[in-house]
C-alpha cells in the first residue's frame, strides 16, 4: 500500500466549492381543478311496443 503524504495542495488547487444557492421554495402546487360532474346518463329510450300481430285472416 503506497503511503500518500497530505501536503494540502490538492486541496489549496481545488476552487472552494461555490455556496449551494438556497433552493428556491417550489411553487405552491396549483390546486387540482375539482371533477366536472359527469353528465347524466340520458334515459334509454323506452323500447318501441312491437306492433300488434296482424289477425290471420279467418278461414273462409
């Protein structure tokens, strides 16, 4: 294992590390726009009454 003297000078070359800008506060969130209630389904339509059987035609 290499003995590695600290002479500091990696340290002195090394530009001092620049503050961290203070985080900028996010955004309050915008609030979620509330559901538009969904339309009321439209009635199905009633079923059409099946038109009455024709009478057969009595018998002669």
């Amino acid at each position: 294992m290499r003995t590695v003297f600290w002479t500091g000078t990696a340290d002195a070359a090394s530009p001092s590390p620049s503050p961290s800008p203070s985080s900028s506060p996010s955004p309050s969130p915008s609030p979620s726009p509330s559901p538009s209630p969904s339309p009321s389904p439209s009635p199905s339509p009633s079923p059409s009454p099946s038109p009455s059987p024709s009478p057969s035609p009595s018998p002669p």
